[in-house]
C-alpha cells in the first residue's frame, strides 16, 4: 500500500484514509487538513518532519478523500476517529497540529482526548463562528457562505457541489480567485511552486469520493462546536498572522485568550498561507 494511500476500517464500519510522510520511525505527529483539503496536504512537511525525524501522519476528515462519509457527524466525533487511528498504527501517545479549518478538530482532540496528546497546535485556525464579531474581517462571500450553512443547511450542501466541482478540476484557478482576496504576504506565498502543488493535489483529492460530502464542514463551522474551550486541560500552541484575511486575526486573540492555557505566537507580517512557508521549521521547533 502506497504511503499516500492508506486507510483503515474503524469500528462503525467506515473508512478512514491517511498517509504518512517524513520518517517512518520519528515521533508522530497527526495533521488536521484545512478547508477544503485532504491527508495529501500534509505533503508539504513531507523534507522537514524527515531532517527532524517526525512522523506525521495527514488524516482525511469523513468524506474527504479515502474517508467514508459520516451522516449527522459532530466536530467532538472527530477525535474517536483519531484514536482509532492511533491504535491501528501502534501510537500510545502523539502530537496533533491543524491548520485553518483543522483548527477546531484539534481542539476537540484536546477535549476529548487529553490523555493520548503530547501536544496540540494550531495554525492560522477557524474560530466559533457563533461568537459575534469574529467573521467581520473574512471576505463577504466567505461571512455570506457561513451564514447561509447556519440558517439553510439543506441549501448549503445542495450549492456547495458547485464549488466543489472546481476545486476538483481546476484548482490552479481557484488558487487564483483566492490570491485576488489576500494580503501581500499570501499573493507571494501563493507563487510557491511546492505550495501550489500542495494545495492543488490536496484540493483535487478531498472531492475524489464527491463534491457534496465536505460541504458538512461549512455547516459544523456555522454551529456551535458542541465543547467549551474553557475546558480544554492541556496546553495549545497557537500560530496566527496577522494580515490574514481567510482567518482573521480576531479568531486567533480569541481562541488564545479562551483557552485556559495557550502558548500564542501572532506574525505581523503573516498571512493565512505565508505563515505555512515562513514559519514552519520554527513551528516544527517545538518538538
């Protein structure tokens, strides 16, 4: 079986598909995609987590890639999904890092299960949309997106499809229409040759199995998360810039000042994708 194209069958029957880059017998380290993306994202990392002997591990969320959809899904169910990862692949304890919308399935992780986790991270990550205030710096059709996945679910999984079906088959494009959207810092990260095809092979992947099934993520970010995170025990190390205008800034301050302890690390002169390229060997550092 291919390093990229793993899965494993969890104890519901589904399929969980992951793939494994860096070394084989370093410290593991499990990677929530962003949004939408999939296990191939973690692609990036693959020439670092190697010199550093880590072995990270991109997970596909429920439906995403070679992930088994999961009807009526919540974000805390994400972290069962995790843990039976970590036994199949003989991991007591491991390390987990999301990147934007991976953000609040790491902190379900760190709810739900503290006592697997050496650490959790958190770059750039989406915050509880229910909070008012916190959308008012994204791109209108992103706040108009959210907004309609909280009143008309129904309606946003019908339209989402539509995006999806681009992202498939175009997503040179669709890095273009984003970069319009960003901050300087995010239109030159977005000129990156490794980064393009990261997020490119990642796009095309997360809508393999459908266009439809991902769009349950927009609608689990428009609700309440179903968890406090006031009453996350454990340390989050949390990376933010702030000229990024996917995932304002504010997010980041808040999810920072409501967890009870929070190691946050905001970069002037960082965006939601120059932060990946600029910063990651001093992300990696915490090992």
């Amino acid at each position: 079986m291919s390093r990229t194209q793993k899965y494993i069958s969890l104890s519901d029957g589904r399929r969980l598909g992951y793939a494994e880059f860096g070394d084989r017998q370093g410290k593991p380290l499990f990677y929530c995609h962003g949004f939408p993306g999939s296990r191939l994202e973690a692609r990036l990392a693959d020439r670092i987590s190697c010199n550093m002997q880590i072995r990270f591990v991109g997970i596909d969320r429920p439906g995403y890639g070679l992930s088994s959809f999961k009807a009526a899904r919540t974000i805390s169910d994400w972290a069962d999904d995790v843990a039976q990862l970590a036994d199949a692949l003989g991991v007591d304890r491991f390390s987990i890092l999301g990147v934007s919308g991976g953000g609040p399935y790491v902190a379900a992780c760190a709810h739900q299960i503290p006592h697997r986790l050496n650490w959790a991270g958190i770059i750039c990550g989406m915050g509880p949309i229910d909070t008012p205030g916190l959308t008012l710096g994204m791109p209108w059709i992103y706040r108009r997106g959210l907004l309609i996945a909280g009143r008309f679910p129904k309606i946003a999984t019908a339209l989402y499809p539509f995006s999806g079906f681009f992202f498939r088959h175009y997503p040179k494009q669709m890095l273009s229409i984003i970069s319009k959207k960003v901050a300087e810092p995010d239109k030159m990260a977005l000129n990156d040759p490794d980064l393009i095809d990261a997020l490119c092979l990642s796009f095309q992947e997360a809508f393999c199995s459908s266009l439809r099934w991902p769009a349950a993520d927009v609608v689990l970010y428009s609700r309440p998360w179903g968890f406090d995170l006031a009453d996350i025990r454990i340390p989050v190390y949390l990376w933010h810039g702030e000229k990024d205008r996917i995932v304002p800034p504010e997010m980041g301050r808040y999810i920072a000042q409501a967890l009870p302890d929070c190691r946050a690390t905001f970069y002037v002169n960082e965006g939601h994708f120059s932060i990946i390229l600029n910063r990651m060997k001093e992300i990696w550092q915490i090992f």
